[in-house]
C-alpha cells in the first residue's frame, strides 16, 4: 500500500503543475502580467497596448519560455523592451529604438555565444578582419535588417556596429563573416572613385545652398 501512495504522490503533484501552468496570453497586457509573475521580472510602460498574441493550443508559458516568447509578442506588435535595472525592464514603441541606450556586445571572431536569442533590440560591435571591406559590407547588409534595425560604420577601429534584435543579428554574422575579406585591387579603386564622387556631390549640394543664401 505504501509503495502505491509513493507512485501517486508524484503523479499528482505533475497533474496539479501541468493544470495550473499558464496556457498563454490573450493579449499583451496580460502576456506581460503572467510573465512578471512567473520570472520575477517588473516591466514599466506608459501606454496602452495594441495588438494580440497567437499561437498553437500547445504553447504553454512557463519559466524557462516565458522571457523568449514575450520578447517575440512585443516584437510581432511593434514595441520593444529595454533594461533599466536588475529583472526590470521599460516597454516602448519600437520605433524610438534608436533613441534608447541598448545592451551592448561584442562580436570577435564571428562568435555569437553571448548574442541573445531573442527579439530583444541590442548593438553590437562586430570586429572585421579585413577593415577595407567595411562599407561594401556595411551597404549588403541593410536588405537584412529588421524594420528598426540599422548598420553603422565603418569607424576607425575597423569596426561596424549594428543595432537590431538579438535573433536578427546572429542571423547576418555568417553573412558578415563570408563578406569580410580583404577587396582585389579594382575593387578598392573603385571604391576610392565612389567616395570621390559622393565628395564631390556633397561639396557642389553646399556650394548650391552658398549661392540660394
């Protein structure tokens, strides 16, 4: 009989956990409330919400998911989440993302192990091997961005620097990594006529505002 009570006990209790884990969210307001309570987490927002969540009748939230697919609801909807402190967060538009001070990362070596896989918008800083290839890779990788996303560089240190969603940017280091090779010589001449050009544009688009003035 004992043995019997040791092999229920167990079952219940999975039963009870299963019943009364949260099955989802109806839409963002509660998505954001059932995911506070069960990560710990304050979020701080100073609009109304827009904007339902879906999914399969088999998606559960639970602890361990609860953060992803947040991250994934805000993103579908248009907002964004920003860290202010330790588990706190403030949501906003996502289109004032550039406005907002991001985590920060860098990339050496095309490793994204410390890249967030999320939808959560981030900067990071990805070091190139051959710095003379920075602005052609710079110019192919804004058909890959996200909405909000952008790509700045080259800087000094031969380094671009992309701001957009955690998942998104460790989707374009393997195309960053296959771009980032030292240019044949008439490529950089041409790139050097290009800049030139560009000069020279800006320098007669001045000279014209001098002469309107």
């Amino acid at each position: 009989m004992s043995r019997f009570k040791w092999f229920i006990l167990p079952l219940i209790l999975i039963t009870l956990d299963a019943f009364s884990a949260p099955k989802g969210c109806q839409n963002l307001s509660e998505c954001i409330d059932t995911v506070g309570k069960l990560t710990g987490t304050k979020y701080f927002y100073t609009e109304k919400f827009k904007g339902l969540t879906q999914s399969s009748n088999n998606v559960q939230l639970n602890k361990e998911n609860a953060d992803t697919i947040l991250s994934l609801y805000l993103y579908e909807n248009g907002y964004a989440r920003i860290p202010i402190g330790t588990k706190e967060y403030k949501i906003i538009s996502a289109r004032d993302i550039r406005y907002q001070a991001n985590p920060h990362f860098q990339v050496v070596n095309y490793d994204v192990s410390s890249i967030p896989d999320n939808h959560d918008f981030i900067m990071a800083s990805v070091a190139l091997k051959a710095p003379e290839a920075s602005i052609e890779i710079t110019k192919s990788l804004r058909p890959f961005l996200s909405r909000y996303g952008r790509v700045l560089g080259p800087n000094t240190g031969g380094n671009i620097i992309l701001q957009d969603t955690g998942a998104n940017i460790r989707r374009m280091i393997p195309i960053i990594a296959d771009m980032d090779v030292k240019p044949s010589s008439e490529a950089l001449e041409t790139i050097k006529l290009n800049k030139q050009r560009q000069h020279e544009i800006e320098l007669a688009r001045a000279q014209n505002c001098k002469k309107q003035d």
